[in-house]
C-alpha cells in the first residue's frame, strides 16, 4: 500500500521560552533546536517509519540545508527521485515553545511556494500503484487539487490537513476524501465563533456543522489536543480521547497523527483502531522535544500503545 505525500520542507528553528511574548515583548529564551522540518516532511518520513510505502514530492532550495535533508532522506531508505530543487532558497521557519508544549511559529514558503501542476503530474505519471494522495497547506494549492483531480480520475483516495490553515477551496473540498483539521481550524472551517467548545458538543454538532461546507467526503476528523479527537463519516460521529502524556512540545504532534492516520487507514484498520494509534502517534511526539528525530517507528507505537494507560471515553 502506497502514498504520495505533497511534502513541504522547513528548516526549523525553535526556541524554549518560559511563556509565549505577548506583542512587542522581548523574553529571554531557555533553550534552542535547530532541525529538518516543514509538515510534509513530518508526514511523508513518519509514514515511511511506520511501514507505508512512501513516495515525497518535496520542493527544496539550491542551498546546503537541502544538500543535508536530502542525504539523510537517503540514509532513511526513501526514494530521492522526487527531491527536487524548485528555488534558491529553502524554507526556513521560526517557533516558539512555551513549557507545556504550547506553541507558535512562522514560515517563510521558499522553495515551496514554486511547487507547481506540472512537477505533481510528473510524480503521478510515474507512480501508477498509489493508494493515497496526502497533501497540506506549506505548498501552493493548485498543485494540490490538479493532484485530487488526477487521484479521482484513478480512483486514488485523498486526505488533506488545510495547515498552516487558510480557506480550502470548495472545489478542493469536493475532492478531499479524507480531511483533518485541529479545533481552531476546524472552528473556521465550520464558521463557528466559539472560543471553545466542548467534545460532546462536537459528538452532537459536527454532523450539522459540516453543512456549513457540503462536506459529501468519507471521513472528516477535528484534532482536541489533550481531548483527542472526533471523527465524522457517512454513517457516524464518534470520540477518540488522547493518551495520556506530559507534554513537552506539541509543534509535531499534528504531522504525527496525520501519519498515524494514513498509514492505519492504508493498512485497512477498523476507524476506531485507525483514531486510537494516529492519537497515539501524535501523543509519542508531543511527549519528546523537536519532531524529526523523535518519530516513532511502528514498533514503537506497538510497545508505547501496550504499556501506557489506556485512553479514558468522555
């Protein structure tokens, strides 16, 4: 079973911080992680460790960093044809992390914004056995839907993580099977102002909510952090609550239970055990500082999902 990952590359500066500045503040930072990143890095390399077959289309720059990302996709055993080098400069990106985990960044697109309709064909007419198309929100969208459009014509599912979020195209939407977005973006996504709603609410509203975007897709998952997440397909809404972790930084846990969910979905799992080790997988990263060099192979979900607490239902 194999994917495509539209794949974005950001290299990733995060500084520790006792609390988030406020605007215009200045504070003293505690701690500093340089590494590889960018969402679809995350994705595409988390997927690979967990077992999928993975194919990256992933723009980099003309730069040393990309020279780096590149060997070392090699030593992880990936297929270096779809590393292509679409800019000068690769993206580079700037985070802040607060004790608990919470976080904010910046991301300057590079060599992701160049991404375009005809490097997606290409790949695609190349990789005739796929199974799913992932793609997010670090590179442009036409590449994006020309890649739906050519995964419908194929019969190629499609999942999508609007992030760093902006509206989705509604005719982007109309050619998402799959679709996860975390609370805020969801809240935008569904045109709710609610500050923070509950897990029941989104167990009894979300079915409705959906409405908002005529969403006709088979599965569409709202990431709650520490509350897990819900799920909505055709037929059903239902909970999947988190495991339970101290939290160290949170910034790749989204990528990780992207993965999780892809990779689960491709493996043809039941969608309660597809929810339970994509939540697990986020929550392996969220317990461990920085993303790259802390993704989780399946073996390690395996012995993570068997001796830690089981995740308590609201």
């Amino acid at each position: 079973m194999s994917i495509l990952v539209l794949a974005s590359y950001v290299h990733a500066h995060c500084l520790h911080v006792q609390r988030l500045p406020c605007s215009g503040e200045s504070v003293q930072a505690t701690g500093i992680l340089e590494e590889h990143g960018g969402k679809g890095l995350n994705v595409g390399l988390a997927a690979h460790k967990q077992g999928a077959k993975v194919a990256m289309l992933l723009p980099l720059g003309m730069d040393a960093v990309a020279d780096s990302v590149i060997t070392l996709l090699r030593n992880e055993g990936l297929d270096d044809r779809w590393l292509l080098r679409t800019g000068p400069q690769s993206g580079f990106g700037v985070g802040f992390i607060g004790p608990n985990g919470e976080n904010f960044l910046a991301v300057y697109p590079g060599a992701n914004a160049l991404l375009n309709k005809e490097h997606v064909e290409q790949a695609l007419a190349a990789l005739p056995d796929l199974n799913l198309i992932y793609a997010q929100f670090e590179i442009p969208e036409a590449p994006i839907r020309r890649a739906f459009e050519i995964a419908r014509q194929r019969g190629i599912r499609t999942m999508l993580n609007p992030s760093p979020w902006h509206q989705p195209d509604h005719g982007l939407l109309k050619l998402t099977d799959i679709l996860v977005v975390n609370e805020t973006e969801a809240a935008a996504l569904l045109g709710r102002n609610d500050n923070k709603i509950s897990v029941e609410h989104w167990l009894n509203s979300l079915s409705t909510w959906s409405e908002h975007i005529a969403w006709s897709g088979e599965l569409l998952v709202v990431t709650l952090g520490e509350a897990g997440c819900v799920a909505l397909t055709k037929s059903l809404v239902l909970h999947q609550p988190a495991w339970p972790v101290a939290t160290l930084d949170a910034t790749g846990a989204g990528d990780a239970f992207s993965a999780g969910l892809a990779t689960a979905l491709l493996n043809n799992l039941s969608l309660t055990e597809a929810l339970r080790l994509a939540c697990a997988s986020g929550a392996w990263v969220a317990k461990h500082h920085g993303v790259l060099g802390c993704l989780p192979t399946q073996a390690e979900i395996d012995h993570f999902m068997k001796t830690s607490p089981t995740p308590k239902s609201v």
